[in-house]
C-alpha cells in the first residue's frame, strides 16, 4: 500500500537486511550464517555508521529463503538482492548503490530463483 499524506515520517528510509540464518552442519540448503554473514553484517552497521549515510538501517535477518546463494543481502523498499561475501562487497554494495544510487550489476542475485522447502 503506497503511503498516505497523513502517514507520520519515516524513521528509517532505507532497511538493509542481511540473512543470520543458522541451520545444522552439513545442512543440505547451507545457511548464510556458516558462510560468514554475522560478521559482514556487523561490520555493515559499523561502516554505515563510519560514512555517516543518513535514514539506513542495517537489519539482521532470519532466513530469506536464497540459502544457496548466500550470502544474502535485500535492500528495502526497492527489493534489490545481492550476494555478499566480503568485506570489499559489503564496501562496493554502500558506495555504489547505497550511497550513489547505482546497482552492482556483479553481485545481484538472480531475479528468480527456484523455492526449495526447508
């Protein structure tokens, strides 16, 4: 649903949610956890913080349901998903297309993606 001209002010303009999902060792799906997400994750939250970019929000995430392509990153409200595996593509994901508007073409995830159950 689109917002209403009575609706109060975003608190936060823009949500970044890393996937902290953790599933068992040896896991058929994986887990983005055990790939090293946590740690992307807080040191996203630190570096936002160190650029000073307004109105974000660094979220983590259960499950996002992209396991094997993790891991993952969605940015909200756009719905742009990424796959992070560094601290250099958690650097290019913020000065590229958080802080200049651009996509990172090299690290999207795939548009669709097939559904597995859990």
């Amino acid at each position: 649903m689109p917002r209403q001209a009575d609706d109060p002010p975003l608190y936060f303009e823009t949500h970044l949610f890393v996937c902290c999902n953790r599933r068992p060792d040896g896991h058929a799906r994986g887990s983005c956890a055990a790939k090293g997400s946590e740690r992307l994750r807080d040191y996203m939250k630190a570096r936002v913080k160190e650029l000073g970019i307004p109105g974000i929000r660094v979220n983590m995430a259960g499950c996002l349901d992209r396991c094997e392509q993790g891991p993952c990153l969605v940015i909200y409200p756009e719905g742009v998903w990424y796959h992070i595996e560094s601290i250099s593509d958690v650097d290019t994901v913020l000065q590229r297309h958080v802080a200049g508007g651009s996509r990172v073409d090299e690290l999207l995830l795939p548009a669709a993606a097939a559904r597995a159950a859990d």
